[in-house]
C-alpha cells in the first residue's frame, strides 16, 4: 500500500513538473521552424501562474457550471496522470487502473469541457462543444479497441501490466497489431488534445475553434485551470502512447533508483515525442471541419483492425 501511494505521488509530482516543460518545448520548437524567437520553454509557466492569481469573472446569474467544471476538468486531469503508468508499471493496490476506468475518467473531463461551453450561452460556445462532442464520440471507442489490442497479449487490461508485458517481451513490439494500434493511438492524442490539423491551439477564428470556443468565456484562475487541465491531458495521452510505443527503462517497483530511471527515461520521451510533434505540425494545415470526422474514423479502422489481428497473432 505504501509503494502504490509512492507510486501515485511521483506519477502526479513528475506530471505536474513536466506538463508546463512539454507546452513550452513544443512552442518553442514551432516558433523556431517559423523563424520566430518564441517566449521560451518556461513560459507556460509564467501564463498559469499570471492566471492563477487573477480573479475569474462570471456573467451575473451564470450556474455553478462556470466554477465547477474548470476544477472537474483538472481533477479529472491529475486522476488519469495517476492511474496511467507514466514512470511506474506497479500495480496500484486498492486503485483501479484499467482501461475502462481510465476512458470513462477521460470522458468525464471532456464532458465537463462541453458543458463549459454550454453554460457560457454564446454562438461560439455551443458551437466548440458541438464539435468537441462529435470528435469525442470517435475518439473514445479508438482508445478502447487500440488499447484492447495490445492488451490480448498481456491477458489484463490493466494499463500498468500491459506496459509492462511489452517491456518484457520486446517480440509485441514491432507486429501488425502493435503499429496498428501506436498509429490509431496518435491520432487520438492529435484529436483529444487539440492539436494540428484537428484543430489549432493558437487561433481563435470561428470556423476553426474546437477548444478555444469552449474556454473564450472564461478568465482569470478559471482559466488557469482549464490550461493546466487540457496540458496534462496532453502529458497523460502522450505519455501512454510514448510508453505503450517505446516501453524501456519504466520502473517495475518502488525503488527511488528505479523511480529516478523511469522519471529521466519518460522525460527523454516524452520532450523528444513533443518536439517531433511539434515540428510535424509546422507542415501541416488544419483539416476542414467536415473532413476531421474521416479522419478519425479512419483511426478507429485501424484500431479496428489492430483487434482482428491481434486474435491471428496471438
């Protein structure tokens, strides 16, 4: 019990620490593929901190949506950092770390995202959730069949023990149904966190916003907040994906040795992850709206398929 609440503090420690880190090298490396200087690697840490000691403003007789969902997002943020397996593989004792719980986990903050959006009452909001919703109902079931798919091998879909199982056996690694499921996974990550050509994070144009139309209402810690929570999200889809991809040196105990190993390797990943993300998306333009729905419909196609030929690998 002791190690599992070790475990969970350092998942939550590293996610904390890093998350601001991974906005700031992805920025910087797009600003500098654009020929521009870019606020450096720590000025995400300067935004949050700036929001995080405004006061929010709300629309007079706007419903406890507008101070609820921003923390549900982030709590519903720092649940999934502990329960995905960023620097450990330990099973959790007394935590449920399986895969259903995790998505319905992920759920819940996208849900909490769209009712943000509802409860603001604008054009725009309703707009970003419509949207946001659409792509989720694609999303999600991706997530499920790519993860049931290397899951077969490892006989659990316990998160924890299917990292772990690929560590072990480096064979799953380079299979059909691995690159299958690693490519519907990025996709995921692409769609569920707002980034390119999905959607673009650094315009507020009407017929592009997803994400930014659910937040324009919101200001000051509320804000703080929603930018926090989305960013880890990105740290805990990316960091799966990265782990679930390249599972070498994540820590099998609770040893601070093989906790220190796994924090130095996952952050190696998930940086270089980041940064390649962001240098692909340099090259790309944002996908028209009614083409994004084919786009993750062919992820789901390729989770898919990653599930049928785990059943003929395996």
């Amino acid at each position: 019990m002791i190690d599992s609440v070790v475990v969970i503090v350092v998942h939550l420690v590293f996610a904390l620490a890093i998350t601001p880190v991974l906005i700031g090298v992805m920025r910087t490396v797009r600003a500098r593929l654009e020929g521009r200087v870019g606020g450096g690697i720590v000025q995400p840490w300067r935004d949050v901190l700036k929001l995080f000691a405004k006061e929010p403003l709300r629309a007079p007789g706007s419903s406890p949506v507008l101070t609820w969902a921003p923390l549900l997002l982030m709590a519903s943020s720092l649940v999934l950092c502990a329960l995905i397996p960023l620097v450990s593989t330990l099973p959790l004792a007394g935590v449920p770390g399986e895969l259903f719980v995790v998505v319905s986990v992920l759920l819940l903050g996208t849900v909490a995202l769209a009712m943000l959006g509802l409860e603001a009452g604008t054009a725009f909001g309703g707009m970003g959730s419509s949207r946001h919703m659409v792509f989720t109902a694609l999303v999600e079931p991706t997530v499920l069949l790519s993860i049931y798919a290397l899951s077969v091998p490892a006989g659990t879909s316990a998160l924890a023990a299917i990292v772990r199982s690929r560590r072990d056996d480096l064979s799953t690694l380079l299979n059909p149904v691995s690159i299958l499921a690693i490519a519907a996974l990025i996709v995921v990550v692409i769609a569920e966190t707002g980034r390119l050509p999905v959607d673009n994070p650094a315009t507020h144009l009407e017929l592009t916003m997803v994400h930014e139309a659910m937040i324009l209402e919101s200001g000051g810690r509320d804000l703080g907040w929603l930018e926090f929570g989305s960013w880890l999200r990105l740290t805990a889809l990316l960091g799966l994906t990265v782990n679930l991809a390249v599972p070498w040196a994540v820590a099998g105990d609770a040893s601070w040795t093989a906790l220190l190993v796994g924090v130095a390797a996952t952050t190696v990943k998930l940086v270089a992850a980041a940064a390649l993300l962001a240098a692909v998306e340099v090259f790309l333009a944002k996908l028209r709206l009614f083409r994004v729905p084919e786009l993750l419909a062919g992820s789901f196609v390729l989770a898919f398929l990653s599930v049928s030929a785990s059943y003929l690998v395996f």
